[in-house]
C-alpha cells in the first residue's frame, strides 16, 4: 500500500474495492480526507499541491461536459451557442472549481474532527 501522500490512481481504487469494499468515488474521497488530515495547511507548497489534486479531480466534470457539448453545439442555433457560451467563462469555472473546493474542504475537515473522536489517529 502506498503512503497517503502518493498520488492517487487505479491502484489504490483497485485496493479499497477489495479490501473494504467500496467504489473508487468512496475511496477517491477518503483518500482526500486522510490526504488533508496528512498535510500540514500552514506550508504553501503543500496546501496548494493538495489543493490543485482536489481541483484536478472537480475539473474532470467540466472536461466531460466540454466535450458532451460539442457534440452537441451542431445541432444548435447561433443564438443558443452565444447563450451558452456567455454562461462557462474560465473565469466562472475557476470560481466554480474554487468555491467547490474550499466547501470540501470544510466538509472533510468535519469528518476528521468526528473521526478523531472515534478513533485515535
């Protein structure tokens, strides 16, 4: 098993569906949980590689649905692709993306405050 600050990856999903039998999201998730536990948020440079794996894996939702857009986007009218396009600027989806994160953040940093008082770290 690799230690909590290797990157994540189908190893890992691969290991915590068979040990303790949960998806690759339930796992992808503790892993971030046990990540921040395990990263010290006063360095810089550590917090902000934490936060850009977090980010990474937010941002996968965006990719999928550029490219379902895409797809899409020949069957729409000129007027429908200046709409659509007006409302996912990068600006807006760098916003997105951070707002999503720092509310996971807080959540994870709660489920760590009620873990450590089940268990002893």
């Amino acid at each position: 098993s690799s230690g909590i600050n290797a990157e994540y990856g189908q190893a890992m999903a691969d290991e915590a569906r068979e040990r303790y039998k949960i998806t690759a999201i339930q796992s992808r998730k503790m892993y971030e949980i046990l990540r921040l536990r395990a990263t010290d948020t006063s360095c810089p440079e550590a917090h902000k590689a934490y936060r850009l794996d977090v980010k990474r894996r937010l941002n996968k939702a965006f990719q999928k649905e550029k490219k379902a857009m895409a797809r899409q986007r020949a069957r729409l009218t000129e007027e429908e692709l200046k709409a659509l396009d007006a409302t996912k600027t990068p600006e807006q989806q760098h916003e997105f993306l951070e707002r999503s994160f720092l509310e996971l953040e807080t959540e994870y940093r709660k489920v760590i405050e009620r873990m450590a008082a089940f268990v002893e770290f």
